[in-house]
C-alpha cells in the first residue's frame, strides 16, 4: 500500500464565486466566496471520502491527470483575424 498520495486540486472561478474539485474524485466539490475557502473546504471532503474507502478495504484512485499546461491566446490577434475574413 502506499503512504502518501498526491491529488490535482482545481479551483475555478464562476459569477457567484469559487468552485473547488478533484478529477480523481469527481463527485467531490465545494464552492464558496473565495478560492482558499474553496479549498480548505475540500480537504476535509477528501479525507474523509478516502478514509472510507479505505475502512470499506475499496481501491484509492490515482489522480488521473499527469500533466498540465497553460494556453494563452492573443485576443486582439484573433479577432483582428476574425475581421480581415
């Protein structure tokens, strides 16, 4: 079994405020006013979820992400384009 496990927490932003989730765990989200309440919700979500998983002796996922990348896009670039068509 091993000792640690580590997840990719993504915060997202939406009118109201703050979505915070897990891709292992889908089904697991909190959403709050700012980002860090967001994700200091989340935690205690997280472990509670897997230490049932683990007195229920079911499997712990692995975080199914294994990398992430950043797009930046030049907006006025693109609708320049856009109008030139």
């Amino acid at each position: 079994m091993d000792r640690t496990a580590t997840y990719l927490i993504l915060i997202t932003r939406f009118t109201g405020g703050y979505t915070a989730y897990a891709p292992a765990f889908p089904q697991l989200f909190t959403q709050a006013s700012t980002a860090r309440v967001a994700y200091a919700r989340l935690k205690p979500l997280l472990k509670s979820h897997i230490s049932s998983l683990i007195a229920h002796d079911k499997p712990i996922p692995r975080d199914p992400v294994f990398q992430t990348r950043t797009l930046r896009l030049d907006l006025v670039h693109l609708r320049e384009q856009e109008e030139l068509r």
